[in-house]
C-alpha cells in the first residue's frame, strides 16, 4: 500500500497539490499550487490541454511531490448534488438502477453522466443521501490531461466531500459544523455531522482573491502568463501609473509581517455574498431542527479577503473560525504552507480515506 496520497485539484486560476502521509496522523510532506494562464481551465473543465500539463509538472517538480497517483477532486458549479431518496438495496443494485431512476433530474442523458450516491440516513426500506452527477466527458478529459503528464487518477472525489472529511478532523463527537470553502469562482458549503456530509451547496461566486488580483495586473501588463504576486512585483516599479498594483503591494506587505493575506472587494460584493451564504445555511437549519449547526468552519483563499470573514461573524448567530490545512494536518518539518494554506484544506482532504 503506497505510503502517500496526493490530492489534486485543477481550477480556473491554477493546479494546487498536497502530498499526504496515510494514517491515524496524516501529515502533509508536500504541498504547493502552480498559476495557469487565463483560459486554460475553468470549474474543473480543461479548454487547454498542453498548458494544464505543463502546469501539473511543474506543481510536481516545485513542490517536491514524489507520488504519481492522486485523487482528483471535483467543484464544478455544472456538479449536480441534491437530496435523493430510494428503495434501500445493494450498492452493486443500486449503481445498476440510479440512472433508470434519476434521468429526468440530469441535465444530459444518464449514459453520458457519473453518477454517484452518498447514504446519509435510512428510514424503514427508504434510504435518503446525496446523488452527485457530473458530464462524463468532462470528467474522462480531466482524467486524460492528468495522465498525459504521467500523473495516474486513482479516484474522482467530489471536492465538498474531501472538505467534510479534512473538517471531521476538527468537529466533536455529535457535533454538527458547516465548513464553506470560499474560492475564487465558485464556492461550497457542506453540513457535516458525525464525520457524514449530510448537505451540500456548489455556488457560483466571483471573488477578489489574491489570485484573481494578480491575473487582473498581469492583464493590465499584457502578459499571457499568471505568475504569483511576488513575481509580479518584482517587475512593476513602483507607482506604475498603467498598473493597479497597490492591492499587491499591500498583500505582500501583510504576508512579510506574518498576517493574514489581504485583497480588495467592494462592501456591497461582499454583503452579497454574505447573503448567499446565510441563505445557504437558514435552507439547511429549517429543514434540519434535529441537528443545528454549532459553528462555521470558513476555508478557501476568498476566507483570506479582507471583510469578508468579518462580515459573515456579524451575520451568523454562531461562531465563525478561518480554518486552513495548517489547522487540521501536521507539516513535514513544520514547513509553512503560505499563501496556499487556506486552499489546501480540500486539496489535502482528497488525500483522507477514512470518510469516502
């Protein structure tokens, strides 16, 4: 049995990897993320192929990643997952008969979908869980750009569900939590209970966040690559008149004293996604009084905008904690996870076995 397990995850904005030890005490040996170009991907779809490759080397060759076999998780807003209950049978029947029983939800025909389903609860011969669907083309072009930089798929997951999974880690016995990771497109939350993912949302949502920032001045240079901020700064002089770049500086300035990356969002983009978010979780709490949610997990590089955590606290009428793969997982050596820390959460989830 391999020793690690790499998740990996493929967005609009970059390839993220972590490298993880298997075990009762996972620890992260690698971890890191590489930029792609604008247009090469988006919510987990690949529009150019050779630059998602070439991405994923050199994630493997920075990083330090030795294993060549990954879980592959999935956020895409074009993800069907909703509340699903069936007759109660094998899961060899049940995988035999969801796709008779569910064609009139899918958005395309069910021999051209993934179809998955998550039992959560069981009430006499009713069996109620999440059903996940994804375009199966989408999914096998995923798996074929991976492999084509000699990188093997062993599992598809549902990046909600490695989300779940890394929190767990964090929740007591019995307690329910909603762990929303914030990213920079698309965002989700899951309610999860007794180490089960019992609610799920995917929500298209466009954040600020660092990476977006630095992608819109290297738009502003003409650049066709995304490098990180750093690099960036390194070649824009200072009070350059054709390139916003006070909202780097600023974020480079936070990161070298040790405080928490920062970004710019207008009041009125972050009241409405605070809005959609608390809408999120009042949907789960009025239909779920058995099981309240006791706290909110906030994860993703969006968690590290500023005003943005600050303004959900004010909203919420529980506790609100900014939560990165720092929090939950050892590091080799205590190696910092920098700005990567607040995406890896899910990446470095994909990676846990025990709830899948």
């Amino acid at each position: 049995m391999a020793k690690t397990i790499v998740g990996l995850e493929i967005t609009e904005e970059g390839v993220r990897a972590a490298e993880v030890t298997v075990g009762k005490n996972p620890t992260i040996v690698a971890a890191g993320s590489v930029p792609l170009p604008p247009g090469a991907a988006k919510d987990s779809e690949v529009f150019d192929r050779d630059a998602v490759v070439l991405a994923i080397r050199q994630l493997w060759s920075r990083a330090g990643i030795k294993a060549n076999r990954v879980t592959l998780g999935l956020g895409s807003r074009r993800i069907l997952v909703r509340d699903y209950t069936t007759t109660a049978m094998r899961p060899d029947l049940l995988a035999l008969a969801l796709p008779f029983q569910v064609q009139d939800l899918l958005p395309v025909p069910a021999d051209q979908a993934v179809l998955d389903f998550y039992p959560v609860s069981q009430d006499g011969d009713q069996v109620t869980g999440l059903l996940v669907a994804a375009v199966a083309e989408t999914v096998e072009d995923l798996v074929a750009t991976v492999g084509k930089a000699k990188v093997r798929v062993d599992v598809v997951d549902l990046a909600p569900f490695a989300l779940a999974r890394a929190v767990t880690r964090l929740a007591a016995p019995g307690e329910t939590v909603a762990a929303l990771h914030l990213g920079d497109h698309t965002s989700y939350v899951v309610v999860v209970q007794d180490r089960v993912p019992r609610f799920v949302r995917i929500i298209p949502v466009e954040i600020a966040t660092e990476a977006v920032r630095a992608r819109e001045v290297a738009a502003q240079r003409g650049d066709d690559a995304a490098p990180a901020f750093e690099e960036i700064l390194e070649t824009v002089p200072p009070g350059d008149p054709h390139v916003d770049d006070a909202p780097l500086r600023r974020r480079a300035a936070a990161r070298a004293a040790g405080r928490m990356a920062v970004s710019t969002m207008s009041s009125a983009a972050i009241d409405d996604l605070v809005m959609r978010l608390g809408s999120t979780l009042r949907f789960y709490a009025d239909r779920s009084a058995d099981a309240p949610i006791t706290r909110v997990l906030l994860t993703g590089a969006g968690a590290g905008v500023d005003g943005i955590a600050g303004a959900l606290a004010a909203s919420l009428p529980m506790p609100v904690q900014v939560v990165g793969a720092s929090t939950v997982f050892a590091r080799k050596n205590d190696q910092p996870l920098g700005a990567d820390d607040l995406d890896l959460l899910t990446t470095a989830g994909l990676a846990l076995t025990e709830v899948r």
